[in-house]
C-alpha cells in the first residue's frame, strides 16, 4: 500500500462497490446485507499477533511455546506501583482530567530531566498507552490522504494508525546488511512532496533494536526545518541503551521544538503494558490544542494505570538498573545464540529488547506459522513475528523475523535450541 491514496478509495466507494463485493464475497442469498468499510479491510493483521490461534492450539495439544514474537516483559513490574494499586481507598472511581492528572504530570517533569528533556506539566497529555499517543498525533497534525516519511521495518502499528487517520505511510528502506542505519539524506528527499507532512522515527527502535546516531538525528532535524514538517518521536525504549552512544531525543533538536511531538509509555520501562498509560509531548500549543479535543472526546486516561504510573516513578535507580543489566544479559545471550546456529544472521542491536534476524528459509511467515501448526521438538516450540509485516515495501523482510528477548536467559537458550532443531527440519531450509 506504498503509492495508494486512501482518500480518494474513501471517497470512490461507492463506486467500487460492486469490485468491493466480489472481491470480500457477498451472500447471494441475502444480497442487502451491511458492508465493512473499506479502512476494516485495509487495516493489516498484527505480525505480533496474528499466530496467536496457532499458538493457542499448540497449547491445546500440551506443547510449550517460547514467546519471542512479543514486547511482553516478563521482569517484575515496580512494587511501588503494584502496593499503590493495592492501596486504592476510593469509594467512586471516577473519570480523571483528559489530559491526565496533574500531580502524575508534574512527576513526569522530573523524569524527563534526568534526560534532558526540559518541559513543563502543560507540555504532556497523558494518553491510553503510546498507541493512542501515535493515534491523535496523526489525527491532529494530519490530513486524510497526508504522507508520513517512516524509516521501515517499522512498528507495524504504525500503518494501522495511519489507515485510521486516512494518512499514507512512505517507507525509507534500511537494510540487515548495513546494520538498519539511515539511507543518505537523498533518499528521504526523493519522496518528499506536496502531500508530505512528518517523519516518523522509533528511537531506540522497533523492531530493529538500531540506535539513531547524532548525525543521523541531525540530518533528520534539516529536513524537518527545511520542508517544514512534522517529526513524531516514539522513544518508549530510551532506558534501555546498550552502547557508549548517546540518547539523542528529538527533544534535544534545536530549531525544530514546534515541530516536535514525543511519544512515550510506561509499559516497557516498568513491565506495565496493561495499564495502558502513555504520554504525548509537544511544545507546540496548536498541537496540544487539537490533541486535547480528541482527549475530551474519549473522555479519560485510564485512572487506576495513572495511580500505578505515578507510583512507579518513586521505584528507584536500584530498580531500573537491575533491569537495565538483565537486559544487557539476554541481548548478550540472544544475538550470539542465534549467529551460531548456521545460516541464521541477527546484527547486534544497541537498544530496545529486539532484534531482526534473518533466517535460512524460503517465507518466514511460513516458517514461523509451520513451527506452531506441525512441528515440536520434545514438546516445544518457538513463536516468532514474521519481519515482512514490519515493513510497507511488498516482498521486504521475507526471510526476516523479529525476536524478542523478553524471556529469562534458561528459556532464551533452550528458545535457541528449539529454533535451531526447527531450522533443520523445516521442509523449506534454504542452504
């Protein structure tokens, strides 16, 4: 879906009805019968979750499955958080502010500093996780049929939001042979035209693991200025950092603070991804404005997720350096496991807890939905997110998955093992 115009197939439906209907299928038996729109039908299956009934039937038939196809922590959320939940006495749980209570605001304020990130309480929203951050991003600063430049693989969420704001994803390709970096400048300015509003980067990224360099931020920062654009910023993985590189945040651009809209979350950082608590960040008040519109229109943030966020902003630096080491630890454990097992290549990704490898098989897809349907060894198995559905450019990533190191080291490498008998057994191994 790189080139469509989704507001002029919007627009045209009613017109292509008749292809519409013989293509999804009709019942000919009762012909007048209610359509799903045409955004139901464009909005992709989630590569993360779209195995989950393979899985589940695995599980039916008694065999293990090794979850690595999903940010799921598995590392304790704070106790702070887990004791404030607790410690509810309330007798109404009533709505909160739409832009989220004030005190979890002003808090926020000093963890962003400890980043060098200088904002005010008034700069946050607090939103129902970063999805529905990315989400009013979009629908605020965008138009129906608007492009976003978006370096792929990317977060294939992204697309799901951009369907729904009636936006188009551009795709920048970055490549496992070079590591993900950024394409030179050239690349993003042969697809910047009339149409094109932002550019949207995931930093430390996802599904990637890459690490955006000072030079690369910076020549992200000129086109932004140059052509007046947007720049969305998902940076829910800044605490995990692998390398001596600096965390260069769009928030540290200078010349660009308008144009600037960070998104945040709590649920990889403190292992709370079901209290769906997230943050959009902007100096820009125009944005703000708009965001806070659809804020009100959904009425609240989550008010007992706010409770748990706010506490956990008091867990310490003991706890997030236990869990940064953790990480460091099974980083270590996952990219050399897999480069042993032959013909399998991951880089090592400097951030986040992913990483793309590319695989000895003819369709991931295949493989990965083949290690759930008809293969176990010993009673095991591995699920992994096929990579062609974190990028846009059709045939891209088809013998890439991504791999999540969620799991505690014993079950990584005995993950490994699996995996590796299931390389050797799969009928369509590539030499």
């Amino acid at each position: 879906m790189q080139s469509s115009e989704l507001l002029v197939r919007y627009a045209n439906f009613y017109h292509i009805l008749p292809t519409f209907v013989a293509k999804y299928g009709n019942d000919t038996e009762h012909t007048i019968m209610p359509q799903i729109s045409v955004r139901g039908h464009e909005m992709p299956a989630s590569p993360i979750r779209k195995l989950a009934p393979l899985a589940n039937a695995a599980k039916a038939r008694g065999i293990h499955v090794y979850h690595l196809n999903i940010g799921q922590p598995d590392l304790p959320t704070p106790k702070a958080a887990l004791d404030a939940i607790r410690g509810i006495d309330r007798t109404i749980l009533e709505y909160s502010p739409s832009q989220g209570y004030l005190s979890y605001r002003e808090k926020l304020v000093g963890y962003y500093a400890k980043y060098n990130i200088s904002v005010t309480p008034d700069d946050i929203i607090i939103t129902s996780g970063g999805s529905e951050a990315v989400l009013f991003a979009f629908l605020s600063c965008l138009n129906p049929g608007d492009e976003i430049i978006v370096p792929e693989p990317a977060y294939a969420n992204y697309m799901a939001f951009a369907i729904s704001a009636g936006a188009v994803i551009r795709t920048v390709t970055t490549t496992i042979e070079e590591g993900f970096s950024l394409p030179k400048v050239e690349k993003f300015e042969e697809l910047i035209n009339e149409r094109t509003r932002a550019i949207l980067i995931c930093n430390p990224n996802n599904p990637t693991g890459y690490l955006y360099t000072r030079r690369e931020m910076n020549q992200i920062r000129d086109l932004v200025k140059k052509y007046d654009l947007y720049l969305f910023s998902d940076e829910v993985y800044r605490e995990f950092i692998y390398t001596g590189s600096p965390y260069i945040s769009a928030c540290h651009l200078e010349g660009i603070e308008n144009n600037v809209v960070l998104i945040d979350s709590v649920s990889k950082r403190y292992s709370e991804c079901g209290i769906r608590i997230g943050a959009l960040i902007t100096k820009n008040s125009e944005v703000r404005k708009a965001v806070m519109k659809f804020c009100q229109a959904r009425l609240s943030p989550p008010l007992i997720g706010q409770i748990a966020a706010e506490a956990s902003l008091d867990a310490g630096d003991e706890y997030a350096l236990d869990v940064y080491d953790e990480y460091v630890e099974r980083r270590k454990c996952l990219i050399d496991g897999l480069n042993r097992i032959p013909g399998v290549y991951s880089p090592i990704p400097m951030g986040a807890f992913y990483t793309v490898a590319k695989l000895p098989v003819d369709n991931a897809e295949e493989f990965c939905a083949w290690c759930l349907r008809d293969f176990n060894y010993e009673g095991e198995t591995v699920m992994m997110a096929p990579a062609a559905g974190f990028y846009t450019t059709p045939g891209l990533g088809y013998n890439e998955v991504r791999l999540a190191y969620v799991l505690k080291k014993e079950d990584l490498m005995r993950a490994l093992f699996v995996l590796q008998k299931a390389l050797e057994a799969y009928p369509g191994h590539v030499l």
